[in-house]
C-alpha cells in the first residue's frame, strides 16, 4: 500500500506519484516501462485477475483517478508463505492510495461507481504469450469482493480452478 502526501493550498494539491529513491529505500527495484490506462463505463465492472509469467514477470503500481476501485492483488508465488493469499484495498481519487503490485502476483480490480478511470505504471512490456488469468472468485483465493460484478470479459469469467491446473499450464 502506498499512501501520497498531498500538499495543499488554495490552488488544490500536489503529490507524487513515483518517486524511484523513496522506492529503494524500502527495497522495491521498480522501474516503469509502460503505462496503461483503463477507463470503466459502469459500476459492478470486473478485469482480472491477470499476470504475467517468467521471464516477463510484471510488477504494477496502480492509481485510480476517478471513480472508485476495490483493488486485488493474490499471491501466485508457490514458495511463498502468503501462497494464494489476497490483499484488497479501495482506490479513490480522494483517498490518494496506491497499490503497489509485485511481480508474480495476479491483479484485479471492480469499479464501485461508474466512470471509473485506473492508471497502471507496469514494469514489463506487455507480452501476449506469457499472459495469465486466475479466476475472480476462485475458492483458492476466498477474495471477499464487496460487490457481484455484472460486467465481466469472458475469458476472465471461464478461468478453470487455479489449483487444480499445472503452474505451466496455467490460463491464458
């Protein structure tokens, strides 16, 4: 979780956003090679979980700049001891958080409101054939999605059980 520290003054805020030192000294080795944006028309809107797997492993910094996301990241590093374990925050323009998203953790997030619009500084290039989905509502996960989604890609939607599928084979 990554929190900015707006400075305020008549004129609004400012804050940063990414700051590679600050990253560093809390021992994150994160550096931006992409940025992606997302902008969702309707509340209830669901994309992920997604990754991408070795050699193009991807960490994500993720903003949200308007609206509100219930952001998700799991932990789909098999010699971890948070294996399959979720971590859930909401994102806001106003509560300026981050989430910071290290590589071999999937990522998703659901809108709560409509016109929600989500920033992604990305580590790797985007890489079609090393992409990866795990299931929104896989058991393995126990994600405690504060919402149904109503709008959900298919290929998100028809990912087999995560466990019960080889790490080699895993979802595309």
């Amino acid at each position: 979780m990554i929190e900015a520290e707006p400075r305020c003054d008549t004129r609004g805020f400012f804050a940063r956003t990414f700051c590679k030192k600050e990253f560093l000294d809390q021992g994150i080795d994160f550096s931006i090679v992409q940025c992606n944006s997302s902008y969702n028309l309707a509340k209830r809107t669901l994309r992920g979980l997604h990754y991408q797997c070795s050699p193009h492993e991807e960490a994500k910094l993720v903003v949200c700049l308007q609206g509100s996301i219930y952001d998700v990241m799991v932990d789909l590093r098999p010699e971890s001891s948070t294996y399959c374990q979720n971590f859930c925050v909401e994102l806001t323009p106003d509560n300026h958080k981050m989430l910071y998203v290290p590589q071999g953790f999937a990522h998703g997030y659901l809108t709560l409101k409509d016109d929600s619009v989500v920033l992604y500084f990305v580590s790797e290039y985007y890489s079609p054939e090393f992409e990866r989905r795990a299931r929104w509502n896989d058991p393995a996960f126990a994600i405690p999605w504060p919402l149904e989604p109503e709008i959900i890609s298919e290929r998100d939607a028809l990912c087999p059980d995560f466990l019960k599928v080889p790490h080699d084979e895993t979802y595309r």
